[in-house]
C-alpha cells in the first residue's frame, strides 16, 4: 500500500514559492490568554492560561504555512484568532498591511470574506439538515448581494471545482462519503473566493484512503487562485510535502520556523529534533535516532520560565535557559530558531565565561 506521502506526490505536488509574493496574512506577536475561574472563593488573582503568547507568522499568496506541535500547545487557538473567533489579548493580525483593530466595519466584512475555514469533522460543520446548494449558498447570501440566479450558478461552479457533480447540490450532508464531505466543507470556503484559508487538521478525521485526494484537491485550488493556506497538521510527513514553510509551536510560542525542507533535514531547535525523530523514520543514509524526551508537556497555566521547553530540553546549556526567554532569530536563510544553543549563551557556555547578564532583545 502506499503512504498518503507517495499518493500526493502521485499529484503535481505545491508549486515552489515565490519570495515575493504579497504577504497576505501577518501576526505580530499575537496572543491570547484564558482567565480561568478560580481565586479563593471567587476573589483574589484567577490563573491565566496562556494558549497563544505572542507568535508572529507571515503567510504569502501562494503559500501553505503549516502549524506544528503536541496538543494544547495552540494552533487552533491561532486559528480561530485569524478566523475572529477569538479576540486576542495582545498582538496584531494584518490583512495585506491593514491592522484588523484599526480597519473600518468594511474592511472588516472584507477581512471575514477573504479568510476562510475549513475544520477537522465534515460531519460536525455541515448542518446536516440543509441541502448541499444551501450550505454552500450560505455564505454567498449572508455576505454579498447576489441574486438568486448568481448564487446558484456561483455554487454550481464551486461543487464542480471540488470534484463534485452539480446534481449532487440537491442532497443532504448524510448521502455523501467522509472525503466527499470535506469537498463540500471546501467548496463552501471556496464560495466567497477568499485569498486565505486557514485548515485545521483537514484530513485527520478522514480515512487514511482519501486523505491524499482532499490534500491534492487543496494543492490544485491553491495553483488555480494563488491561494494562502495556514495548515494544522499532525502528520508531520504531510506538513514537509504540503507546505511551504513549517512553524513549530511548543507551548503558545513558536520555536523553529522558516522553509519547511531545512526544518526537516536541518532541525535546530531541540523540540523540533526531538518532534520529527519520533514521527518521521530515519532516512536510511542518515543516523538519526529517535529522541524520547521526559516528562509532560507543562501546564500553559504555569509555563516554565526562561526558555519554556527548559525542563524537558536533553541538551539545556545551563541558568540562561531557566532565566530568559531566547529570540527567534534567523540562523540560516529563512530559518529562524528560538533556542540559547544557537546565541550568545552559547558562545559563552562553551568559552567558560559566565552567561550575559542581560537578555537578548526579543526585536529582531
Ligand atoms: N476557551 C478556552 N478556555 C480555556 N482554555 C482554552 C480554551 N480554548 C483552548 N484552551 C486551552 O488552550 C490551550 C491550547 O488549545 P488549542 O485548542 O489551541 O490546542 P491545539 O494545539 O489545537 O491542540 P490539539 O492538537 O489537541 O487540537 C489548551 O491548553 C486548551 O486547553
Ligand atoms: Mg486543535
């Protein structure tokens, strides 16, 4: 049999980026945090989970960034932040430049058409009581001013570009195929012509069969309207062909991010090693083996200090990892790591100088 990998590859596989593409999506130190219930019977400070706290990511037309990393650690909080699901607690999100915050309701409205979802369950984000046509059409009525005759056409023309016939329109949620549905899920994104999608996990509740068709059908859509797609996805040898550019969260913060191929073959940061050695098998020219780290993932109520994957890191340089957040700098081109092993902690660690006393600018 083979791997989901191999079956996309069958396809034509992402077009390589343009690096000059127009950033469609921008964050900047986005984050947002949970006031938990607690206190001391209803007063004093309540704990603060911190799903997201701070991550910045560029995504350009034309490109699939991917979100990585363990459950909890906040890429579907990311998503629903760029969704307007959620309203962050700090940082920006810009929309070809614009600062969401500072837009006009217009721009707002616009901002809502051009990023779409597409989530994990076709079953759950389907209303399973309308027709195809009408889940579809829902958007296009709620947000333009199309007539009747338009949206059908505009519906017809989606179900067909999703792999769908167009008599299929007339049926319910429940006469189609898990694969099937997710085209539907896909095509209703598709309906506003958006210019950005954000995927959460959008095969991992789909048989391994028909995973590879969705993932192509998003590589074609992506090449017919230069589209930009944020990817959360599990299965790291789908992130590596499917997306461009590869962010690993850890935690709320993102700790290695840059084109997906070095992150692959050159990971930097310890997680990320430790991430891909558990599940991509070695190549067989590369010894590489697996890296099982300790412990547990730490609550994001309370994360660590200083470098928050310190209490698990297999190869912790010492107190400058418990003391100070590192920044994400460019260690290579197009490769940005958040770790001390590649800064001046480093450099000190290994002269036997003390660490420097003051931590490094998080400005880039
Ligand atoms: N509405 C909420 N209130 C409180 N905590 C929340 C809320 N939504 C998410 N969280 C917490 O925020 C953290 C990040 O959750 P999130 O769903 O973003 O993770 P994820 O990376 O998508 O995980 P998974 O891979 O399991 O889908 C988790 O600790 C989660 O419990
Ligand atoms: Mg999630």
């Amino acid at each position: 049999m083979t791997t989901i990998q191999e079956q996309v590859q069958q396809g034509e596989g992402i077009i390589p980026l343009d690096e000059n593409a127009e950033v469609i999506l921008e964050t900047r130190g986005l984050a947002k945090h949970f006031e938990l219930a607690g206190g001391f019977m209803g007063f004093g400070t309540k704990p603060t989970l911190k799903a997201v706290d701070g991550i910045d990511v560029v995504v350009r037309a034309g490109e699939t960034v991917g979100l990585v990393g363990e459950s909890g650690c906040g890429k579907s909080t990311t998503a629903k932040l760029l969704l307007g699901l959620e309203k962050p607690t700090d940082g920006q999100i810009f929309f070809k430049g614009e600062d969401f915050t500072k837009m006009s309701r217009a721009a707002k409205r616009d901002y809502r058409k051009n990023v779409q979802a597409v989530f994990q369950d076709p079953w759950s984000s389907l209303n399973p009581r309308m027709r195809v046509r009408a889940i579809v059409a829902e958007p296009l009525q709620i947000v333009t001013k199309m007539t009747r005759g338009q949206i059908n056409t505009r519906v017809d023309e989606v179900i067909e570009e999703v792999g769908l016939n167009p008599y299929q329109a007339n049926l319910y949620p429940h006469e189609f195929s898990g694969g099937q549905r997710q085209r539907i899920g896909v095509a209703r994104a598709l309906a506003l012509n958006p210019e950005v999608m954000v995927l959460d996990e959008p095969v991992s509740a789909l048989d391994v069969s028909i995973r590879a068709q969705i993932l192509n059908l998003l590589v074609d859509l992506q090449k017919e309207h230069n589209l930009a797609y944020l990817m959360i996805a599990h299965n790291l040898a789908t992130v590596r062909y499917m997306c461009h550019t590869t962010a690993v969260m850890y935690l709320g913060t993102i700790k290695e991010i840059g084109d997906s191929e070095p992150i692959f073959t050159n990971p930097l940061h310890p997680y990320t090693q430790a991430l891909i050695s558990a599940a991509l098998p070695s190549h067989p020219d590369i010894e590489r083996e697996e890296i099982i780290l300790p412990g547990e993932v730490p609550s994001p109520v309370n994360p660590p200090s200083g470098c928050t994957f310190n209490p698990r890191c297999p190869v912790k340089i010492g107190d400058v990892c418990e003391t100070w957040a590192p920044a994400l700098t460019e260690e290579e081109r197009r490769h940005w790591v958040s770790c001390h092993l590649y800064g001046d902690a480093r450099e000190a660690f290994e002269s036997g100088q003390s660490a420097p006393t003051a931590p490094s600018s998080d400005e880039e």
